[in-house]
C-alpha cells in the first residue's frame, strides 16, 4: 500500500470515528455497537479458544449480523486488538473470511456458536494458514489508527481529583483531539 494509500486509510478511519461519536473512555463494545448500527448490521463478539498456529481472530459474515471471533486465551489488551483489527477490514471496505479448504473437526459444534453460519465454512477459516498480506496491513492500519485514537483520547478524557475548573474545561474541549 503506497504513502498515499495509507494517509487516505487512515484519514477514512478518523471520518469514521468522528461520525460514530464514540466518547472516551473507549471499549471495544461501545466502538462495534456504533459501527453495526451505521453499518446496519449488528456485530456479535465471539470470545473462543482457537487453535495455534493460526489466526487470533476472523470475521465472518451472517445473514443478518457479522461476527468477530476472537482469541479467549489472550490478555484483554491483545483481545481489544484482535477486534479492532477486524473491525480494520470492515473499515478497509475488505469483504469477510472466505473458506479454505480444510479437514473436518467433529468435536466442535460450531452451530450452537454461529447459528447462521455453515460449520464447515468456520472451520475452514479457523484453519487457514493463508492471508492477503494487502489487506493484513490494511486491517493493522485501520487498528492502529483506532487504538492510538482511544489511547490518546483516554488520558485525555481523564480529569485528576485536583484538577481546577480550568484544568476541567481545557480537558472536556481537548477530549476530541484524537480524532483530529
């Protein structure tokens, strides 16, 4: 992705944010309920034990949501990242996992999980070893580009016990400053 590419990414991510008006402090929560809702279409978190070597995260496409399945068995921050990231090939105009080919793994009722999802197409996609390395790096721009946002706007938005009314009210107006 040239210079320019980039620069254009992620000026589209910081529009996308101001319109979403997610307010500190930042959840990856509060950040998919707003962009399902623009996007009209729910994004359902899925906190799963994947196998590794593989991906932390997929996102795959319902009929009437989309679903971002990620690691369980990682940190909360790493957790947050592996969303975002998702959200990045959403936010990249990226079209959800696609299936490869794969063996079976019976064991796992993935229908009970992904009620309107083919099991066999989410096996695949947990198996996959294969990525676009384009729209990997797309998806980590778009991520980042959130995450400095929330981590910018979180210690802004943070107001000390002590602070004056000065301190107060320079703070509320320089909360938006991440998104600029």
């Amino acid at each position: 992705m040239s210079r320019m590419g980039q620069r254009k990414l992620r000026a589209r991510c910081r529009q996308l944010l101001r319109d979403l008006d997610v307010r500190p402090p930042f959840d990856v929560e509060s950040l998919c309920d707003a962009y399902g809702r623009l996007r009209g279409r729910r994004i359902q978190l899925v906190s799963q034990p994947i196998a590794l070597p593989g991906p932390f995260g997929f996102w795959a496409a319902g009929r009437h949501v989309d679903y971002v399945v990620y690691q369980s068995e990682t940190t909360k921050a790493h957790q947050d990242h592996i969303i975002v990231h998702e959200l990045g090939h959403m936010m990249a105009g990226h079209t959800p996992d696609m299936p490869f080919d794969a063996p079976d793994e019976p064991d796992v009722d993935y229908a009970d999980i992904f009620p309107d999802l083919d099991p066999d197409v989410v096996r695949r996609v947990l198996r996959r070893t294969v990525y676009d390395d384009q729209k990997e790096h797309e998806a980590e721009i778009a991520a980042t580009t959130v995450l400095d946002w929330a981590s910018a706007a979180n210690r802004l938005a943070a107001r000390p016990s002590g602070a004056t009314d000065t301190d107060r009210i320079q703070t509320s107006l320089a909360d938006r400053l991440g998104w600029l």
